[in-house]
C-alpha cells in the first residue's frame, strides 16, 4: 500500500508530491508559482502580504509592506518584485548543526552592499551574523556579485556572470564546513570555509536582515523560489533538487553540461 500523508486538506499519496517534500528535512518552501498554497495563482501586478511555505511546516512569512506580484518578472516567469524597501518575516526552526538552502532570484545591482537573500536568528531585531548560531545568505561585497553564506565572521561565495539575470544560487552547512555554489554552466565551482557547531534558529527575513534597523542588507531584484533543509543533502539529492529547480524556472542551460539532470528533468513540480 503506498504512503498517504494529508497535506492541504487533501490526501496525497508519496509518489504524487512534489520533488522537494520528498528529499528529507525540508522546513520551508516558498514557491512564487504558489504564493498563497493555493494552487491558484495571483494576478499580474496583485500584491502579497503573505508568502505561505509549503513545506507543511506552517512557516508562513508576513511582508513589511504588500509586495507586488510580477507574472513574468523572472525569466518570463511569476516572481515577488523587491525594490529595497520590501521583506518578509516569519518563524522556523534549526538546531541541527547542517542546512542547505536553495534560491531562484536575480539580483539587481542597486541592492544594498549586504543585501540579503535570507537571514537567519533568534528573533526580530536581532542580527544575523557574528554569531555561530545564525546565519545569513547574502551579498558579501558592495558593488559586486558574490553571494554566499555568512557565519560567525566566517564566509565564502560565488559570483554569477550577470546582475538582474536569474540564477540559482545554494548554501550549505554539513557539521564541519560550509559551502557555496551558483549554478552558471561549465564555469559552475563549489567554494567552502570551514564552519561547525549547532545553529539555534527560531526567525528568518527574506530580502532583509533580520535586524531590520541594518541599512546596508536590503534586496533588490526578483525572488522566485526558496527551499531551505535542516540537512546537508547528499550530492544526489542536491543535483535532484538543482534539476527540478533549474527546469522548473527555465534556467536548465545553467546546469553543468556533466549534470545528470542538464537535458532531462528529474521529475514533478
């Protein structure tokens, strides 16, 4: 008999989900396809005051302000429009000492120094760095393209060819190390530094730090999708998840041309 889980008052057999509730430890899931969990989407220029995580973790995020929602906005696809002044806010946990964070946005270059993709702390108004418990995935240089994960004083990056063009961007923590890539064809590299010790996460921010008082942190540019894990993935679910995200915004020509999802989508999103 194959595994049924209720998930939106409906119920769902395994083999049904989507690609990313079946890779284990996903806590939050922001689809601009889907920002209100729905299945219904928004129309062009509507606002969002909620984006709904659809992890089943209930980790919703509230904006500052509405955000308005662009039906083409990134690579003729749905996406939440940033200017700087808008972010959202919302409630998770980690206490693992792994993560791994995947996101599809462009970036313009009129981002802050130290814009934020995500951050993560404990809270609102406290910050996201200089503390081994949080963590933030960011834009590490003013006036320059590199994004990468920021821990403790600690971080390492990789720059993408062009501003305002999506990428795919991820992080990762695996205990000992952290990691950084950006999915940007047969140039694509992994970075890392080393970065250990458990996290204790309960807050997040997206386009912002989560000390929202920082002038230096907002985003400025097009977010499309978040997936965020309390695991370091394997590098088969990391290439499983990299597959479904890359086809799913038509960005499949980032990949790798040795990628084992470059001319094949791995399945359901």
């Amino acid at each position: 008999m194959p595994l049924v889980f209720y998930n939106n008052n409906n119920l769902t057999r395994w083999g049904d989900l989507p690609l990313p509730n079946k890779v284990t430890g996903l806590i939050l899931w922001m689809d601009a396809n889907d920002p209100n969990n729905t299945g219904v989407q928004p129309s062009d220029g509507s606002t969002i005051s909620k984006w709904y995580d659809k992890s089943r973790g209930g980790c919703n995020a509230t904006a500052n302000t509405p955000i308005t929602y662009n039906t083409t906005g990134l690579n003729s696809k749905p996406a939440l429009t940033f200017t700087n002044t808008q972010w959202l806010t919302g409630s998770i946990s980690n206490t693992n000492n792994t993560m791994t964070i995947f996101v599809v946005c462009s970036m313009n270059s009129l981002s802050k120094a130290a814009a934020r993709i995500i951050g993560f702390s404990n809270g609102a108004g406290v910050k996201d760095y200089n503390n081994g418990s949080f963590m933030s995935f960011y834009r590490l240089i003013s006036n320059n393209k590199n994004i990468g994960p920021y821990r403790n004083g600690v971080s390492t990056s990789q720059s993408p060819p062009s501003y305002s063009t999506p990428y795919l961007f991820e992080c990762w923590f695996d205990g000992a190390n952290e990691y950084a890539t950006v999915q940007k064809g047969n140039t694509t590299s992994i970075t890392n530094a080393a970065s250990s010790g458990n996290f204790a996460i309960t807050y997040y921010t997206i386009g912002n730090n989560p000390d929202t008082s920082d002038n230096n942190a907002n985003f400025y540019g097009f977010m499309s999708e978040i997936l965020v894990y309390n695991t370091s993935l394997s590098t088969t679910d990391r290439q499983k998840i990299e597959g479904y995200l890359s086809w799913k915004w038509g960005i499949q020509g980032n990949l790798p041309s040795t990628h084992p999802y470059y001319s094949v989508s791995p399945g359901y999103y």
